[in-house]
C-alpha cells in the first residue's frame, strides 16, 4: 500500500514542476483581462443600443440584388429608403458574403474587425508599454474591452459596418512610415524578397489608397501627406486608388458610371443632416438651427475653417516628430468636414485618447527630472547628470491631459447623445431645452475641440523629424 501511495505521488511530480513554473502574476493578469471583458460586455448593455446587423443586412441585401442580376444602386432595403451608398470597389469587396447568410457574415465582421483592433491598439501602445515596463499583451489585452465598449467601436460591431477595418487601413500606413524612417526592423540575409518589402515600409500609402477607394472620407489623408511632402506614400496611395478605381471601372462599368455621376451627390440616400447620429459640423448646424437641412454657406465657411486648423496643426505635429497625433487630427478633421459622420465612424477618438493618456505620462515623468530607474527598460544618465529617487508624490504636472483623456473616453462611453435623440419634423430638437441640445451634440463639441486643441507629443517619434535635426541630435548624442 506505501508503495502504491508512492508511486502516485511520483506520477504528480511533472504537475508540480509544471505548476511551479506558472507565473501567478500572468495568472492574476488573465483574471484581469477576462473581468474587463465582462464589464465591457455589461457597459455595452447599459451604454448601447439593440444591435441587429441594421447596417451589414443592408449590404448584405444588396450584393445579392446585384448577385442576381440587378443594378447595385437600384437596391432599397425592405422597410427602409435606404440602399447602398458605397463606390463600385467597395460591392466588389463584399460580393462574396452574397453566398453566406447575414448573420454568419456578421460575425465574420466582428471577429475580423476585433482582431484588427487588437493589432492597432498593440502599435499604438507599444511605446507607452514599453516606457512603463508593463507586458505588451497585458496592456493590449485591458484596452481591446475598453475600446470594444465605446460609441463607435460597439455601434461598428453591432450593426456590421466597415470602420474598424478602414481604421486599421490607415494606420497600417503609419506603421509602414515609420518602418520607412528608420529603415524597417532588422532583416536577416536570408529573408525573401516579399519580407525585405514588407519591413521596408517601403509599400506606405496603399493602405489610404484602399481605404478611400473604399469610402471617399479617408482622401483627406492624401492631402495631408501633400502638405507634409511625404511624396512617395503620396504616388502610392493615388496609384493605388487609380489603379482599384479602374480595375472597378472594367469590371463594373454602369455602376462605377451611375455612381460617379449621380450616387456620390445625392447626400439623400444616407438620411436627414439632422439626424441625432450624425455628429459632423453639418449635423451639429442643423440640430442648432432645429432645420433637417445644413445652412450651406455657414457649413462651407466653417468647414473651411476646420479644415485649415486640423491640416495646420496636424502638419505641426509632423515636423515635431509626432505622426501619431498628425494622423489622428487628419481623422478627427474628416469626421468634422464630412456632411454625414454617423457615430460609428468615429473611431480616431481611440488614438486620441491614447495621445491624451501618453502626454499626461510624459508631462508627469518630466516634472520629476532625472530619477533613478531600475529594471530591464531603465536608461543610464547622461553624463555628468546626477540621478536622485523616484519623487513618490508627484506633482499635478499633467493633471489636465490625464482628466481629459478620461473625460473624453466616458463621454464616448456613455454617449449621452441617445436620450435625447429628436427627429424633425415630429418633435423639436430643442424640446429638452438647452441641456439635452447639448447632449445631443456632445460628441460633435468634443470632435471640434479636439481638432482645436489636442496636445501632440514633440520627439514623441523622432524618426519623423527631418534630416538636419535628426543629424543635430546624433551630434548632441555623441558629445
């Protein structure tokens, strides 16, 4: 019997040194991550609104229309004056989900659209994580439920539509500049042909150029690289968009016609400028006006004016070394200008309050000068630099960037646009006084103080200065 007994705690001997080779903190992480995985999911409850794939039905309705044999304009959506607004290229793109019911395509859309947040958030995280010495995947893991929760990225998922991975288009271009500047990751001798290109970044600007042939909004980030003077990602993403344009052209010759003639101008098909969800400057002007229509000359003028401070600032960012915030103020502006910015198309409020966030650190590390810093991310002095202890108690340096990037994450949150959704000409949008025409316009103010104000971040990405200062600091950094 002490033999047996022996022998079965011999056989749980590779369990205990299995267990003792777990690390309990990845444990308690795990525990973390799932847990904000259910408040996300119970925030969606409180916050959202029923979630039916609205949107994703429509498409869904009318690539079969087209599958059959119809005209893809022609299409109306049972019980709604809706069609599909989107060019030619882009019902190319969704054709093949004509042979999948709308709820396996759905979720087909959830699922990519998450995976691809993960992806931006790791990218856009990645400094900070590092600079804090938190694990990567832990951070990532806590900021996919924190962003699956907000207005733009739950109404995305939840009526099936297409922001998230037009998102992701976009800022894969970021991440190919910066490969670009600092001429890509370490490629070994004997990497391929395919992935010297790939870290080369060498492919920047095709991302925009699909993203706009997709739905026209995301040109505005060609002008912006105009302006910045990043001409090769300039020809890349015009050759790109030409280049899908007219593959459309020669596949879909009458809808690429009907649609450049006639769709892209009927503003129409998409709903009344008044409408509660679109929180563009158009729609802000309307509510204001308690008119279903835009006043157009006040709307050009103030457009105009937008567009000039969000291009300005952004191309200030760039030449302080802060491609982060320039990319996010060009989205931020196209989210402003465009006639109709549906709350689901707001998604640059997420790298907006990752700059938010990431200022207030920097603001506060700062403000403590030179410290002593242990661990594997630690950086030594410069020389003749005294290192003195950690301040324990920091000073409110920072204090204002942090309260905003939090303010702004539960205004997008809570979304206090919905309670007091009004649609003329059956009741007032003024019929809850000055108050609820506030919080029916909440998230437009934020866009438009946003574009105004959002701090960048200089030498946040030095490989985006231009050459003479990127020599003046190697030089500093050799005395």
């Amino acid at each position: 019997m002490p033999a047996t007994v022996e022998r079965r705690l011999g056989r749980l001997a590779p369990v205990r040194r299995v267990a003792r080779g777990i690390d309990r903190r990845a444990i308690v992480r795990i525990g973390i991550v799932a847990g904000a995985f259910y408040v996300a999911w119970l925030a969606i409850g409180a916050f959202g609104r029923p979630y039916n794939f609205f949107d994703m039905k429509i498409y869904h309705g009318a690539v079969v229309w087209w599958a059959g044999g119809n005209e893809l304009y022609d299409f109306v959506a049972p019980k709604t004056t809706l069609g599909f607004t989107y060019p030619p290229f882009a019902g190319l793109v969704m054709l093949p989900m004509a042979k999948l019911p709308v709820a396996v395509a759905g979720w087909i859309n959830i699922l990519a659209s998450i995976a691809v947040l993960a992806v931006i958030l790791a990218a856009l995280l990645r400094p900070l994580a590092h600079r804090r010495g938190w694990p990567l995947w832990f951070t990532v893991g806590l900021a996919v439920p924190a962003a699956i929760a907000i207005e733009p990225v739950r109404e995305t998922l939840g009526y099936g539509q297409v922001n998230l991975l037009l998102f992701a288009l976009v800022m894969a271009d970021l991440v190919a500049l910066r490969w670009r500047a600092r001429r890509g990751p370490r490629v070994r001798p004997t990497d391929g042909p395919l992935r010297r290109l790939w870290f080369s970044g060498a492919w920047a600007g095709v991302g925009i150029g699909l993203a706009t042939s997709i739905k026209l909004t995301p040109g505005l980030f060609i002008l912006y690289l105009v302006l910045t003077r990043q001409w090769r990602a300039v020809w890349t993403a015009l050759g790109t968009l030409v280049g899908v344009t007219v593959a459309a052209f020669a596949v879909a010759g009458p809808e690429s016609s009907r649609y450049f003639t006639s769709v892209l101008w009927n503003t129409e098909r998409v709903g009344a400028a008044d409408m509660t969800p679109n929180q563009s400057l158009a729609g802000l002007l309307a509510r204001l006006y308690d008119s279903i229509e835009t006043p157009g000359l006040l709307w050009l003028a103030f457009s105009v004016l937008m567009l000039a401070v969000g291009l300005s600032r952004a191309s200030s960012a760039h030449s302080d070394g802060d491609e982060l915030t320039a990319f996010t103020l060009v989205g931020l502006t196209a989210n402003v200008i465009s006639p109709i910015s549906w709350s689901h198309h707001l998604v640059f409020v997420i790298p907006a309050i990752v700059v938010l966030a990431d200022a207030a650190v920097r603001r506060r590390e700062a403000s403590r000068g030179p410290s002593l810093r242990v661990g594997p991310n630690a950086h030594p002095a410069p020389p003749g630099v005294a290192l003195r202890p950690p301040i324990w108690f920091p000073t409110l340096t920072g204090l204002r960037h942090g309260v905003a990037a939090l303010g702004l994450y539960l205004l997008f949150l809570i979304s206090p646009i919905w309670p007091y959704e009004h649609q003329l000409p059956e009741v007032s949008h003024y019929q809850d006084g000055l108050f609820g025409a506030l919080m029916e316009n909440s998230l437009a103010i934020a866009l438009i103080a946003l574009v105004a104000a959002l701090p960048w971040r200089p030498g946040a990405e030095p490989v985006f200065y231009p050459e003479h200062l990127r020599a003046a600091q190697r030089s500093l950094a050799n005395r």
